[in-house]
C-alpha cells in the first residue's frame, strides 16, 4: 500500500504539470491566431479556430475529472496504507483539489480567483511532492508487531 500511496502522489505531481502544460500550449495557440488577425466569435459554430485549443479541453477534462478521482483514491489508500501522516496529507491534497476546482470555476467570472487557481496549483503539486517523498522515507514506517503481541 506504501507504493500505492506514492505512486498515487506522484501521479498528482504529473497531472498537475499536465495541467500547466496544456494551459501554457492554449494560450500560446490563442495569443498567436489573434495575434495574426484572428478574432473569437462565441456564436460561431463548428471546430475551434486554432488547434491549440485542445489544451483548454485537456485542462478542462484533467481538472474535473482526473485530479479529483486520483485525490480521492489516494485518501482510501492513505487509510490502509497507515502511513504516518499519511492521511492528514491525503486530505490536504483533496481539499486543495476541492478548492482548485472551484477557484478554476469561479475564476471565469472573478478573474482574480483565476491567479489564485495558479497559485494553488503550486501548492497541490507541493503538498503531493511532499507526500510521495514522505512516504517513501524508511523511518516513517510503524514497527510491525507480532501476532502474539510481541514487538
């Protein structure tokens, strides 16, 4: 379960680089095909104008569906996994989760809960830094105890 945990940790790490990743490729899609010219009619109809708008599709679809279930399967794991603090960081990352959804929700209408979506995607790749690494440390194991009760 220990391996669980911290591959499920580092996954979060990934999917949060994901996430700046294919944010980063959208805008730099969307300031260069208005840059030529290009403008943004919200009642077009039919495929988006630059190809690079997938990004904003991948970030979409990361952000609400795969960060939170990931989040959610490391809290399980974090409770059998018994690692110490384990779960006080599993549960820090799904609140952080929880709040970056809906910081990115909200941020289209409050554009500056849109910076504090960035911001706290830095903490979310933190916290699940910190976890993996925790969890792999040796002197963060509980001594096993016999069945006879002897340790």
């Amino acid at each position: 379960m220990r391996i669980a945990y911290r591959v499920l940790a580092y996954l979060i790490c990934a999917l949060v680089m994901l996430q700046a990743a294919s944010h980063a490729w959208a805008s730099a899609g969307i300031a260069l095909f208005i840059g030529e010219g290009g403008t943004l009619d919200p009642s077009a109809e039919g495929p988006p104008p630059f190809p690079e708008a997938l990004g904003f599709m991948i970030h979409g679809m990361n952000g609400m569906y795969a960060i939170p279930l990931v989040a959610l399967v490391l809290l399980v794991v974090a409770f059998l996994a018994r690692i110490p603090g384990g779960v006080v960081r599993a549960v820090a990352i799904l609140a952080l989760v929880a709040l970056q959804v809906t910081l990115g929700l909200l941020g289209h209408e409050m554009t500056a809960l849109a910076f504090l979506h960035g911001v706290n995607a830095l903490a979310i790749f933190g916290v699940a830094l910190w976890a993996a690494l925790r969890a792999g440390r040796t002197d963060a194991v509980e001594p096993r105890r016999s069945a006879v009760g002897v340790a």
